[in-house]
C-alpha cells in the first residue's frame, strides 16, 4: 500500500516527510517523493526505487519550505519510474495519491481535449489537473476540491498542496484512510498514525467520505455531503512497532474494509488499463511450456488455491494438482519434468509451504511464489515472484491477503492462456475488464455489513453451522466455514453443494443453520435444489446471492444477504466479503477476541 504524509509548519518539513515515509515503508513501494512550497513555487523531488534515492536527491537538490506532501508509491497505472512518482503536480497545484481513480480514462480524455497536457502515465494526475483547472477558473481551493471529489470514481486518500495558499493543505478519503495530526503551531496529514508518531500523539480519523482543510492551527473537516463536522481528537499510541486499527473495532474490520483498495492495488501491478492486458512481473522460463501445475498452500491461501484451480484448468488448459502443505512432500508426489509449482502464502515464511517448496526445487520443478511479503523467504527463492500488495494484515484471519491472493491468482492464469495461445485478445480484454471491476463490486459488498451484522444473532447460539456451494464456490464455503471456526469457535464445515446427500445431510435439524452460497448464473438452480433438500429436512438457509436469485430462491430463508450482480470471474472475490463479515459479526455477538483467536498465530513457522 501507498504512503501518504503531509505537514503544516513554520519551520523546513522535508527532513520530517522523509522519516515518515521511512515509518511507512513497511506498507511497501517501488518509488518516492516530496513536494514542498518554497517562495511561491512547488518544489518537487522524486525518485525510482527505495528511499535512500529519494534522499541523495535530496542531498543534491535540497526542497526548502515549510509545507509540504510526500508520498511512497506502489506501481499500479505507468511502471515505477521517477515521472510516474507521486507528488503530481501543475503549476498550481501537487498531489499525492494512494487507491485507484476508476474512471481516469474518461476524465484524462476530457482534460486532454480542453488542452491540459500529462506528464505520467498513472492515474493519479487527472486529480492535479482538475482541480488546477477549477482554480484557474476562479475558485478557492475548498470550492475546487469540493467540486471534484464527487466527479472521482473509486477508493482514494489525497493530500493536496496550492501554490497560492502556502499555509494550506487539504486531504480526502474514500476507501483508503488518512489521518489528521494535530501539533503545536502545525498540522499533519498520514496514511496513518505510525507515520506521524513522532511528530504527534493527537490524532483525527476521516470517516469514509471525508475531506480536510488544515493550517498550522486548526482542521476543518467537512463529511461526503461538503458539511462541516467533528471528528473525535484521540491520544494515538502509535510507536515504530505498532499498526493502528483507526476508528475500526478491531484490525480484521479494518482490513476487510481495505480490500477495495489493495484489490486494485495489487491488480493495478498486473493489468494495463491502457490497453486490457496483462502484464507479469519479468521472469527467465518459458510459461508456454509449463505442462503441470502442482499448487501447494495452507489455510485460507490453500483456498485461494482452489478457486484458481478452475481458473488455470478452464483458461490455460493445464493440469492442476492441489495440495495442503503438511501433506504434500509425505506423499511423495510425482512431479513431471516441466512442470511449474505455485505456491501461496501471505508471510511467505510458513514452515510447511516452504519445506514444500524446497522438496519442489530438488525436484527440478520451477517455482512461482504469490506472497504479500517480497523479502520473505518464499519471495527469495522462487524463479517467478509474485507479490500482493495487501499490506501488513494485522488479524489472524486472512482476509485482504485472500483477496489479493485470488486477484494475482486470476491475472496469472489469464498471463498463462494468452502465453499458451489459447485465449484471443478481444478474450483477454473482455478478462481484464472483468477484473477491473472487481474493487467497485467489494465496495458495493460491503454496503450490506450492517444488514449482516444484524442477522449475525440468529448464528451465533450455533453449536454447528454448514456452509454449501458449487463450483468456485465450493472453496468459498470452505473458506466461510473455517473463518467462523478460527474466531467464533463455532464449529463449522464446507461442502460442495452436491454432497450434502452422500452424509452430511444427516446433520441437518433445526438447529444447524445452513449458509449457501449460490450467485445466479449456471449453477444456480441445481444449488437451489440442493438447499431445498436442506429446508425440507427442517433446516434453516442463509442465502448469499443476487437480487436474481433472491427473487428467485431467497422466499423462506431465515435470511438473506444479497450481493451484486457481477461476472463469475469475479465472484469468488466479491463473495469472500459477506463469508468474511459473518464470521466477524458473529464473533463480536459472541465476545471472542476477534484479532487474536486463542491458539492461532499469524505466521506458522513451524511444521
């Protein structure tokens, strides 16, 4: 994830804007730069790669000045160079920017038409010019932003800088978060409070929609609607060492809640929107060539891995072997010359996925790592790395690193079918342009977390819980059923749908609610056949789907949660989230300790 700083003051900010992005450097990034206002000029400083460029800039070419914006970018619209490095800027106005402007196509082509010319390829920049152009035409800068905001699709945190207003700084978010600092003569802006930390304790969280003015003295913040309001001034606590919830209950709230934003992050580092491709990271072998694929994970990663079964076997054609990590190298599996091992991890340091991918590597197997970790030592030793970019993921249940992982997961078996010859190019458009619309749709999902939260009563006295779906969504079940087991300690177990005839059906009673995942689409109805069997054996069905097929199948549920409509490349993604708020909600009705279930850690390193 992007990081964002930004500082009020009376005395010279960049040394203090480069400590925080080095607070920040854990979100990871692939380039840097400040913006500092100096005698009325924006002053800017960027550089490709880690930090210590940005500083022997720095040391060359100082940036004076006494307000200032800063940022670390992970490379998503344009490659990580210096010109696609944040902070943007026109001569009026710099910006930094973290998530995913969805609609920049069309607004870049309306600012290119009234004349406006770009200097990066990311979409990051359309934001500096309309606002620049809202100045240029008479307003002040409250009224630009206010007037551009609601015109910006996606998830976002922005700190803007105005060369004519030298003492001013204003923020935004919509998805990502951004927090307000609150000093002695000055004010900040971050990502959040471990990059301000030493700069303040007293610290503001911007509630979804909100945007920011701050000076050296106050903050004036304004809600989604351009209202003024108040937000709650807290001591944060934040230390090196310490990730902050913000106003999240706990941290796996807060990361389902970003899924959005790394979503698009992490396929903003594998697709070009430009042209609808799909663009891997560079590699020495041959894809085409790959006549097996041996896919070897634990845990939720092992059913991400299931999910891209179908993918890679229904796309690219190729053979897929799929193991749980603890069992894999006790089999003694045969692994065919030319056969490539993808392995799936969220801290690359899991103990039996790295034995596994050892065993691989003796084997003469080429290795490919998905992993949200890049100096791991999954990511050191593999032929093809292939990183997520969900951040640190603080709860023990995954769930940001699972979405991350399905989208690499789909962009890499779209990369082997095109490599293969076997997917067209208008077939890899139409797939890329499915997977675009994947952050949009995880927003539109999380728009019913609180009619989940409200329904989470009716499963939490469950002593057992089932949960069924078919085809890629049998994984989800799957996935489902162990996130409600990891922090809810309700005892619960996934099945594909059809298999609740050959035994388990014999579990089901009045007491065993039954979530069924079925969005319409061609395996509806025989799922809906399945959770009839289920009703009529007194069982009581939870229903995610649609508005289709909860028109069609959601009458005598004891509940329904419903999801939009959207291609079935994407569902797995979008339908982790209801799984996802279940479980949590369900936890909380429970009073379990949700972040840090009894008996988990975060990273097994131990077989």
């Amino acid at each position: 994830m992007c990081g964002i700083i930004g500082i009020v003051s009376a005395s010279n900010v960049a040394d203090r804007l480069v400590d925080g992005l080095k607070r920040m450097e854990y979100r990871g990034y692939d380039s840097a730069g400040i913006c500092t206002l100096d005698k009325g000029t924006l002053v800017r400083r960027r550089a490709e790669g880690k930090l210590i460029n940005l500083v022997g800039v720095l040391e060359r070419e100082p940036a004076k000045g006494t307000v200032g914006i800063a940022h670390t970018r992970w490379a998503t619209h344009g490659a990580p160079t210096a010109s696609n490095a944040h902070p943007h800027a026109t001569d009026r106005v710099a910006i930094v920017h973290n998530g995913i402007i969805e609609n920049f196509k069309e607004l870049r082509a309306e600012l290119a038409e009234a004349g406006r010319t770009f200097e990066s390829e990311t979409d990051s920049e359309v934001v500096a010019h309309m606002v620049s152009a809202q100045i240029e035409a008479g307003a002040d800068p409250l009224e630009a932003v206010a007037d551009v905001l609601p015109r910006l699709r996606g998830a976002f945190a922005l700190a803007i800088a105005f060369r004519d207003h030298p003492e001013l700084l204003i923020g935004a978010r919509r998805g990502s978060p951004l927090v307000v600092g609150y000093g002695e003569g000055e004010m900040f802006l971050g990502s959040d409070a471990l990059a301000l930390a030493p700069l303040t304790q007293r610290i503001a969280y911007l509630e979804e929609g909100d945007w920011v003015a701050i000076d050296r003295e106050s903050a004036r913040i304004f809600d989604e609607a351009g209202e003024p309001v108040e937000r709650a001034v807290q001591a944060s606590g934040a230390s090196a060492a310490a990730v902050e919830k913000g106003n999240y209950r706990h941290f796996m709230q807060k990361e389902i809640y970003e899924q959005p934003t790394v979503v698009a992050q992490t396929l903003g580092s594998y697709l070009r929107r430009e042209n609808n491709s799909v663009a891997l990271p560079q590699f020495d072998f041959d894809l085409s060539g790959v006549k097996r694929l041996t896919i070897v994970a634990c845990g939720t990663s092992f059913y991400a891995g299931m999910v891209a079964k179908y993918w890679f076997e229904q796309f690219a054609r190729v053979p897929v072997d799929i193991d749980v990590a603890s069992e894999f190298r006790y089999r003694e599996p045969v692994l065919e010359e030319g056969g490539l091992a993808l392995f799936i991890s969220q801290s690359g340091e899991t103990a039996d996925t790295l034995a596994a991918l050892r065993h691989c590597k003796a084997e003469g197997q080429t290795i490919a790592v998905v992993v949200n970790v890049p100096t791991s030592s999954m990511a050191r030793e593999a032929d093809l790395l292939l990183p997520t970019h969900a951040g640190p993921e603080i709860g023990v249940a995954s769930t940001k690193a699972f979405t991350c992982q399905l989208a690499v997961l789909a962009a890499l078996a779209a990369h082997m079918a095109v490599t293969k010859g076997l997917m067209s190019r208008e077939q890899e458009i139409d797939v890329v342009g499915h997977l675009l619309e994947a952050p949009a749709c995880l927003n539109a999902a999380l728009d019913h977390d609180d009619d989940i939260a409200a329904m989470a009563h009716l499963i939490a006295p469950a002593r057992d819980v089932l949960y069924l779906g078919r085809g890629q969504d049998y994984p989800l079940a799957l996935e489902g059923a162990l996130k409600l087991k990891e922090i809810s300690y309700i005892h619960a177990e996934g099945y594909a749908s059809g298999e609740m005839k050959h035994g388990p059906i014999a579990l089901i009673d009045d007491d065993v609610p039954v979530v069924v995942i079925a969005p319409s689409g061609p395996l509806f109805e025989k799922t809906v056949s399945n959770m009839e069997e289920v009703r009529a054996r007194g069982g009581k069905v939870v229903l995610i789907s649609d508005a289709k097929g909860l028109a069609d199948a959601g009458e005598g549920c004891m509940a329904t949660i419903e999801m939009p409509e959207v291609h079935p490349l994407i569902a797995p993604l979008v339908y982790a989230i209801p799984v996802q708020l279940l479980a949590y909600h369900v936890a909380v009705v429970k009073g379990t300790d949700v972040d840090q279930p009894r008996n988990l850690a975060k990273s097994v390193t131990v077989e």
